[in-house]
DNA sequence: CTGTTAGCGCCTTCAC
DNA sequence: GTGAAGGCGCTAACAG
C-alpha cells in the first residue's frame, strides 16, 4: 500500500532507484538532455559544464536507466541468447565465457539456453527471440543442420553460428578443425609413427568432418596412405571412445602405434580400454586429442592436445553479432587460425620393432 | 547480400509481432480480457467460450506478451541472476542447469555472472540488481563473507545463497557436506581401513569446513582419533592436491592407506602424486572424493566418489526464491540429505601387512 | 543547440 | 463480466 521509501511492512521492496526526471531536475536540464548526455550522443553538442554536471548528478543518484522502459522504446533487450548443446561440457562453457565477455563489455547481457530434454533446438530459437525478445542468436548447437538453419533463417533475425557451418550460412565463427587436427598428425609423424589411427566424431557433424579430413591432410604430407581400417567412429563421448577403441585393437591389423582422437572424451575413453587390454601408453601407443581442458592433465599419462581458442571464438561471434545488430552491415565467416600442440605425456616415439625372437 | 526471404532495405528487421490489441480485436474482446486470460487470472470470471477463443486467437496470432512493456508496468523483469566463482567447473555448471531448469518452469529466465578478473563480487550482484534489474539473486560466490553478505542485505533484493551459509543468513540451500563426508569414510572403515587422510579444501571456507567436520565424525564414530597429521590443506585445484599429498606421503608416518578428498580435482592431483611416486590404487592407497561427476570415470583407476544432489540443489534454490519473490514470504534454509557412495575402482580393502620380512 | 511532446505495449484500477 | 483510460521510464521527432 504504502510503498514509498522508507517502508516498514517488509514486503517486496519496490526499489525507488532514480530515474531520468529525477537526475534532469536535479542538474536543472531537460530530460533529452540527460538522455542524449549518458547515451554518449555524438551528435549532441553541449556545453563542457553541463554534460560533467549531468554526469555527476547521475553518478551521486546513482542512476541506472531502466532497461525495460529503454526497450519498450527502441525495442532492443540489449541481450544476446546463446544455444549450446549441454552446459557442463567444457568445450561449451569456454565459449561461453568468452561470449560473455565480448557482450559485457559492449553492454549487452548473455541469456544460456542448452537443448533440453524434449524441447527442440528450434524451439528454443523460437523462445529466445519471441519470448526474451534477444537481439541475436549465437548458436553452437545444429543437431539436424538443414531444419534448424531454415528456422533460424525464418526467424528473420541476426544471428552467428559458433563452431559449425552450414551451406548457405557465412555468419559464422570456427577454429580451425582442420589444420589443427593436421598438426595433430604431424606430430606424431615427427615422431616417428607410420600407422596412426583415428577415434572420429559423429559422422556427419561439421567438427568431425574436419578433423578427420585433417587427419588425411596429415597422413598425405607425410607420405602415407589412408586406410579406412584405422579410422573408427566414437562419437564424441567416452563411451564411443572405448568402444571404438576396442574396434580398432581387434581389427587393425598391424595394430596402430599411435591415435589422433577427435575429442577429449574420446580420447578419455579409449585410454581406459588401453589401461584394460595392458596396452601401455606412450611406450606402445601415442594418444593425442583434438582441443585442450583440464581433463588432459587428469588422465593417466596426461595428455598431449592440440589447444584451440574456443574463448576468442565465443568473444568474436559475440562481437561480430552485436557489431550486425548495431551496425546493420553483413558480416562473413572467419575462421580462427591459430593452434597449438601441447606436448605431455601420452605421445612418444614408436618403441622400436623389436628384434624377432626366433632370431637369437 | 539479399539473404533473406523478404527484405529490401537490409536493415534490422522490426519485428511485427502480435501485441495485444491484435489479440483483442481479433478475438472480439477488450485488452484488459486477453491480459487477464493470458495470465491465468485466477479471479478472473469469463465465459469458457470466450476464454477459450482468445487462447486460440493468441496461439494463432502467435502471440508473446513484450517483456519490457510488462516488466515498465509491473517493475519486474522475469528474470533472476546466478552468480557462480568459474562458469568452466562441472560443480557450478550442474547447479546452473539445475536453476535453469526451475527457472524456465516458472517463466523465469537465467542471468548468469561468474567472478571475472577484476570485478569485485559485490560490484556484480550491484550490476545484476541495478542494471539488469534481476527480481532476485542466486549467490554461489562468496569470496570475503562478511563484506559479500552486507553488500547483498544493503540490496534490499530477495536473494538466496546456493552451495554456501552464512552467518545471519537463512535464506540457502545447501546439500550435506558433513554427512556425505562421514558417509566417504564409512566407506573407508568398512573396507578395513584404520589410518584414513583428508586433503582439505581452502581452510575457513562453508564446504571445506563441514567436509572436514564429517570427515571428523566418520572416524569418532569408528572409534578413531583424529590426527591432525594426516589432513593437508589441498585447496580446490589440481595442483593444490598435488601437493598436499606430497606432504601427507612426507610427513604422515606411518602412511595412510586411504585417503578422503574434498573434491574431484584434489583426488586427480593427488592421484599423480601417487601414480609418480608408484604408489598403486587402490592396492596400496585407497581414494575417495567428495561430489561425482565425469572426471571421476577418467581418472586411473575410476574414482570412488560421493555423489551429491547438485542440480536439485540448483533447482531448489531458484525455486525458492521464486516462491520468495512471488509470495512475499520468508523461506527458510534448506538441506538435501541425499547422498551416495559411488563404487569405482579407486577403494579396496587395505593390503595385509605383509609379513617382516625378517621373520622369513 | 536545447526543451517539449508523443507514444512504445502492457497492466490495472475504475466505471459500466 | 467487460471495456476505457492512464501511466510505467525512456527516446526520438519536432519546435523553438
């Protein structure tokens, strides 16, 4: 009933916080005035004293415009929604924070959306633009990449694709798959190995198709043949890494002496199935993985990674989305060259052949 | 360039969607009907007909009421803030998804924050409050408790402390620290193990307090003394586990056979120690840690853990802090009991003191 | 150059 | 039971 200031009841508080009459009365200007003074208006010129004696004033009120009146005027939420697949999976939160970071510091905020249980990806496209009304979509989720590209393209919205592509998108933002993946083989090539196999993602996932092509490129520039038997498909969790991993052991033949495997997890699985099948790493197999986080330095040996900048690529999909929306040009596709291998312990040279017993 | 189904001038699109008073002519009625419909007014008396025809109305009209007209005439925003110490820590990610999840339930959405280089805590819930005007804060950091818990009373804004108490404080949710840990070390004793170590977390923090407290009473209730000996100050960080089991293997004489550490990352820095030291688990050492998540199935060997409610607890903490902001009354503090020993491979009876080998 | 004014879309009394 | 009207706080167009 009584909700001014100073309230007893101890209910909601309604919080009085100033508003722009308040700070033009109080630096006895209009409200345009302050308006166009905390917006940062270029094009409005005033006097030195009273743009510092309004920016005073609201600094001493401590007033914060009102987001929802601001938008109900310029119909902007100065928000950005991301989707990613699941929330607890590194490879996602880094890009996140890096969104994060790219939105603050240009104002805007970040709404996190994970595909959920039964909810469908275009669904939350869907939600996040007609409900939270966000500015612009980052989307690193593509499960069925023609059904969701067209209803992000109904959508008629901006919006950038985070670590995928798709046919007839250049809003986009990747690391480099490919060549990282390629450096992967190249190392191990450097040292030594001839029969290198590969623990691949979902089939026909944009990432996987990279990685693996860069594989080939690898094997290529070194000389060697690709040989589908050493290629198995692990999807990207531990369990498809074990199983694959064991796929390979029983049907590679000559077994490989090292791995390139697409992700960490896979990666994670597939030395779990070595440990079991005594199979020692980095003595009897190399194992390297594609993209770097915490859990390389927790798995037996650590584990020698190919380190991508999935910050940057969350920061300058923000940025370049919110540099569309505010700016209105186009913006094409960049790809985020730079990779890196990080050398521990799981990759050394093939042992040698050892001579044959029978020689002796 | 022309990229889009109809556009001419390839400007930002003002989205034409449907307002209320589209619903309402449409539909034949006034605003105020399909607002009081739209919104489930329970006190609200309409013909079923008409109520039904202005859903239908909306549903084909697609129709979302607009968040900032709502929120500048109600003064509410929908959403709610979570602020957690790293967005990439499993912990945090599955309280989140947790909040989120009750969140969405309740037409809420989810701000999340994390503690960034160089923004003061207290600087952050002020920008979510302030700028963002969140209807509540989520609050899993807390850094410097005294200064952070007078910073968010002087808010005057309904928060609720998530995974943390404190002290005049009874607005949290929290799972069982202490019983869980007791439980961990149960699980040691009955395994036979009488000399159990527990690398601890930051020394004066909630978690790491109630952890070495339970770890305390597991060992009362077996009938063991407690030795201050065979705790070491682990932090919460690989490397921080890493050394305190360096220490414990030092100074701890004789060695414990099995440790309890209060997190993941402890037990995978501490599980290298041993791995180089060539100590064997769990033959030789035993190890348990407090909270399950991926890492555990990782590690060499699988880790033993204590599974906590994490999401539940995220869910339950944004849950009550919407009953909180949309029923006025106090709530009161919340403990999730449940709690599980997880079977890996990481615990096993204490290896039989081998015999002297000078008895021979 | 600065101030006045007219809504943005919605919710909520208050008449009918 | 239903509708008309005012205003939430802000910005952008237009006067002065």
């Amino acid at each position: 009933m009584n909700d001014s200031p100073k309230r007893d009841a101890g209910l909601k508080s309604k919080r009085p916080s100033a508003k722009i009459s308040d700070v033009a009365k109080a630096a006895g200007v209009s409200q345009a005035a302050v308006s166009r003074v905390m917006r940062g208006d270029e094009s409005f010129v005033v006097r030195d004293e009273t743009r510092k004696r309004i920016t005073e004033v609201a600094a001493e009120l401590n007033y914060q415009p009102n987001p929802a009146a601001r938008g109900l005027r310029t119909s902007r939420s100065q928000s950005l929604g991301i989707v990613v697949p699941e929330l607890d999976n590194p490879v996602h939160a880094r890009i996140i924070i890096g969104a994060e970071r790219a939105a603050a510091e240009r104002g805007y905020s970040l709404l996190i959306a994970h595909r959920d249980a039964g909810m469908v990806e275009t669904a939350i496209y869907d939600r996040l633009v007609q409900r939270n009304r966000v500015d612009g979509l980052i989307v690193a989720t593509l499960a069925d990449e023609s059904v969701a590209v067209s209803a992000l393209q109904a959508l008629d919205h901006p919006f950038v694709l985070v670590n995928r592509k798709a046919s007839g998108v250049n809003h986009h933002v990747v690391i480099n798959d490919r060549g990282g993946s390629r450096k992967a083989v190249e190392h191990l090539v450097a040292l030594g190995h001839r029969r290198i196999g590969h623990l691949s993602g979902a089939p026909h996932r944009y990432n996987s198709k990279c990685r693996l092509r860069g594989y080939q490129d690898g094997l290529k520039d070194a000389g060697l043949f690709y040989d589908a038997n050493l290629v198995a498909e692990a999807g990207y969790t531990m369990e498809g890494g074990a199983a694959a991993m064991r796929q390979l052991l029983q049907s590679a033949q000559p077994r490989p002496t090292a791995i390139f495997a697409a992700t960490l997890f896979t990666a994670a699985g597939a030395m779990g199935v070595l440990r079991e099948a005594g199979v020692k790493i980095p003595e009897e197999m190399s194992m390297i993985a594609f993209n770097d986080g915490a859990i390389a330095d927790v798995l037996a040996p650590p584990l020698t990674t190919v380190r991508t900048p999935l910050e940057t690529m969350g920061y300058q999909a923000a940025t370049a989305l919110i540099g569309h929306i505010e700016g209105g040009g186009e913006f094409s596709g960049q790809v985020l060259e730079e990779t890196e291998i990080v050398e521990r312990q799981s990759t050394a040279p093939p042992r040698q052949r050892r001579p044959d017993p029978a020689s002796c």
